[in-house]
C-alpha cells in the first residue's frame, strides 16, 4: 500500500509526500533563512527566500526521478508513482528492464537530467540579467543539483551509481542477480564508511552536518541490505520447480460416490483437506469444488455421482512437476487463484501448491526458521506475508 499524501499526478505518474518530507523541507528553509548574510542583505525576507529554495530543491529531486520514469516508461514498464521524502525521492517501478544495457539508460536518466540543470541553471546565471535574489537563489540550486548529479553516481545501492554498476555487472556476468548483490555490498561498505567516518569526524569536532552523514549512511546500509536479501530470494527462486513446493494434502475419492455421501463424508467435518479429485477405473476424473456441490440442487444429491460434478483437469488451471516456481507464482497472481493442481508426466495429480507452500519451500531452501502457525495463516488468508514481494521477483524472472 502506498504511503503518504497524494498531492496529483505529473505525466500520469501519482506524486506523493512522505511525512518525513516536511521535516527535510524545514530544515532546509532554516538552514538557508538563517544564513548571516541572507539576513543582513534581506532581513525577515530571507525566511521566505529560503522557503522558496526548499521547494525548487525538491522541485529538482522531482525532475530527477521523473528522468528515471520516464525512460522505465519508453520501455513499456509502468511507473506506479513518486515519492518525495527526507532522503529525496523515489520512483516506484514496476518491474526490471529486460537487458543490462535499457538497466543502465533508466538508471542514468535521473543523474542526466541532475546535470542538465546545473548546466542550464548556470547558463541562465551568467546570461540574464537577474536580480540579485534570483541570482543568489539559482546559483544554489544549481549547485545543489551538481552535489545531486555527483552523489548518485556513487557506485553503490541505492544510489543510481549503484544501479549502474548492477547493470555493468549483470553485463558482464550476465547475470542479474550477481549484478544486484555486487552493487548491495558496495552500497554496504560505502554506507558503513560513512558512518565510520562521520562519528570520527563528529567526536573530532561536533557538527550537524555530520551527524547528517551518519544518518545517510545508514540509509545506504539498509537498503543496500535490503537490496541483498531480494537478490538471495530471486538466487533462491530460480533454483526451485513446483515439485519442491507441492504438498499432498489433498484426497482422491471415488468417482462414483454420489454427492451426499461425499458431503456428510468429507465437506461436512471440521477438519476438510484443500481439495478433492475424484477418480475411477484408474484415471483422474476432475476436481471436485465446494462451489459445485453448493450450486446443485439437494434434491438431486442422491442421485448425482460425483463424476458428473467434476471439473476435468484439462479444463482447470494446472502445472507440471517442473514448471519453475516462478511460473507458478506467476499462474496463482495472473488467475486470482488460491491453489493450484501439480501434474506429473502421466497427467495423475503429484499435488497442489498454495501461497503457504511456496513460502515454505523458499524458507527451507534458504534454511530459514519458519513456524507452522505463519504458513498456516498463509494458507487460510492466501497471502504472502508483508514485505515478502514474491510475485513480483517471479514477474522479473519470467519476463
């Protein structure tokens, strides 16, 4: 779910303000309003300047990442939105680029257009004739926007850097995946650099500049953190095929049965198994679902054999025992389904996959710890738990 305050849209592309943003946005207007020399030069006006040079600082941030945006659009990928917060903005899109080479032009539009403002901003200086306040104004602007081009270009997650070097990674070892942990560790070793440096420097000689170091430091540290373990979980995901997921929680029940024994037998106890297959003379007739027992008539239920409510399995949706998981993520999302039926070669059921068994698979190739209770709730709600963004790492594998 997105957070923050929805304040329009730019090209189509929702903009949002984090809380966090207001605090940044006053810092700065005091950092700047407070100067001895705005205030000898313009005096209670220089809080106002300062305002002005906050929202033309995020103004410009906004741009950068509406460079990104834009060009992950020109390659058919949907930008869901921007985000303005502390640490400057984000765009949040939708999927990878297919190929190092459109990876590396989304990741370094947003430092291009940084670039071509100072340029501009500067030319626009040193031509007009300006007033001095829109001079001095400007002038740091366009400033600004050069730390902004040179900051993002440090080769590390989350930077744009950083983004750039997982694409010449990925070019190289053409591999994405090795491209997005190289680009992580060298977010965390420049992230922990700072922070070592900026509490040196501070104990040296203390300083609000450098506790603000520190704190972007360890913003680098946990997303460059974050960044890795979405690598290990894509690394991970790859490797699995629906036989290591399946679970064989299911029942196979004669064909033959008519439908009241088969509910007071089954559907009516506390304890039911997530899916029922009916079969006879050795084959697999169908699916037997609630919804099919429940839309016909109980008139007819002693009558009516299960083999006449079944749904064939060729009619339903279904995978192979080797079908990559990812695949098979990708079938659950794309058919709203809760589980669905694994075959094997010979088209006899191997099992059934839901979202809990997925999870559990995942967990057990990693060796992570993971209770019964949490992918039992999985399974009840058919969701993945927060945070744990499956579908869309499956999306960028099979794409």
């Amino acid at each position: 779910m997105q957070s923050g305050w929805r304040i329009g849209s730019i090209l189509g592309i929702p903009l949002f303000l984090d809380t966090s943003w207001f605090i940044i946005l006053l810092l700065v207007t005091f950092a700047y309003g407070s100067d001895p020399t705005w205030q000898n030069t313009w005096g209670p006006l220089a809080w106002g300047v300062g305002f002005v040079l906050a929202l033309l600082l995020f103004s410009s941030v906004l741009l950068h990442e509406l460079g990104h945006s834009l060009v992950a659009r020109a390659q058919g990928i949907q930008v869901n939105s921007i985000t303005l917060f502390l640490f400057g903005g984000i765009a949040a899109i939708e999927k990878e680029s297919r190929t190092p080479g459109q990876a590396f032009q989304v990741a370094i539009a947003g430092p291009l257009v940084s670039f071509g403002l100072y340029l501009s901003l500067t030319l626009l200086i040193t031509v007009a004739p300006l007033p001095l306040v829109a001079q001095t104004v400007l002038g740091n602007v366009a400033q600004i926007n050069l730390v902004l081009t040179l900051f993002n270009l440090i080769p590390g997650l989350p930077l744009d850097g950083g983004q750039v070097l997982k694409a010449a990674v990925w070019k190289a070892t053409q591999s994405r995946v090795k491209g997005i942990r190289w680009a992580a560790r060298a977010g965390q070793f420049l992230g922990w650099g700072a922070i070592g440096l900026g509490v040196l420097a501070y104990l040296a000689k203390p300083s609000l500049d450098l506790i603000w170091i520190v704190l972007v430091g360890g913003f680098a540290v946990r997303n460059a953190a974050a960044y890795g373990r979405v690598a290990d979980l894509e690394d991970n995901l790859s490797q699995l095929t629906a036989a290591d997921a399946l679970s064989r929680e299911f029942r196979v029940i004669d064909a033959t049965q008519m439908v009241r024994s088969f509910a007071e037998e089954y559907l009516l106890q506390t304890e039911r198994a997530p899916a029922y297959f009916a079969a006879s003379d050795g084959r697999y007739r169908g699916l037997i679902t609630l919804e099919a027992v429940q839309q016909l008539e109980r008139s007819t239920w002693d009558t009516t054999a299960l083999r006449d409510i079944a749904q064939p399995l060729d009619s339903i949706s279904t995978v192979r025992e080797q079908t990559p998981l990812a695949e098979v993520i990708n079938t659950l999302e794309q058919d709203s389904l809760k589980r669905i039926t694994v075959l094997t070669p010979a088209d006899a059921v191997a099992g059934v996959i839901d979202r809990g068994d997925i999870v559990r698979a995942m967990a057990q190739n990693m060796n992570l710890p993971i209770s019964e209770t949490l992918i039992q709730r999985i399974k009840d709600d058919g969701e993945y738990p927060p945070g744990l963004k499956l579908a869309s790492l499956a999306k960028a594998l099979t794409d």
